[in-house]
C-alpha cells in the first residue's frame, strides 16, 4: 500500500507542476525540451557507483528545486518559477513511474523497489 501511495503522490505532483506551469505563460517548448533534463546527471555514472548515485539525487530530489522555485517567487523570475515547475515536474513523473533515489550499490535499488 505504501508503495501505490508514493506512486500516486508522484502523480499528484506531476498533475500540480503542470498545472502551476500553465499559468506561468512560458512557452510550453522548454517544458518538453528541459523536462528530461535532471537525467542528466546519470554522466555521474561513468565515474562509479557512487558517484553517479549521488549525482543522480542530487538531482531527483526535492529541496533544490523548492528552494529555486521560492526564491524565484520572492523575486518575480518569471523563468526561473518555470524551470523549478519543470525540474518538480520531472522528479514527481520519475517518482509516478516508480523511479526513486539510487543507491550506491547498484543502479537498480532505489528508496521506492528494484527497477
């Protein structure tokens, strides 16, 4: 049961990202074009297990891009609230699919199951 509900809150944040994306006015051409960019930091990866797991959470977590997206709030960037919506966007669609922070001892093992 635990497990749907963290699927279902992945949902739930992708739906409200969107949502609060569509009322940003920003094209919805960096949506699509920055919304695999947190994938990134799978590069990490060429450099060990370890590192490509931190890179990785770094990334696929949720504090930097709430912290982007306050900070972008109390300064009126425009921009910058739609790529921390799009960053979000992407960490709840990763967290719908099942996709969740790695582990450092193998790609597949992740907080949420083994992909």
């Amino acid at each position: 049961m635990t497990k749907l509900f963290l699927h279902v809150e992945g949902f739930v944040v992708l739906i409200l990202s969107i949502y609060c994306y569509s009322e940003t006015n920003v094209s919805w051409w960096l949506f699509l074009l920055l919304l695999f960019a947190p994938d990134v930091a799978m590069v990490g990866y060429l450099f060990g297990m370890k590192v490509g797991s931190y890179a990785y959470n770094v990334l696929h977590t949720y504090s930097l891009p709430l912290a982007m997206l306050l900070v972008s709030l109390i300064g009126e960037q425009t921009l910058l609230i739609a790529i921390g919506l799009i960053w979000i966007a992407h960490i709840g669609m990763d967290r719908m699919i099942g996709y969740g922070l790695k582990s450092a001892e193998d790609f597949k093992v992740t907080h949420l199951q083994k992909v």
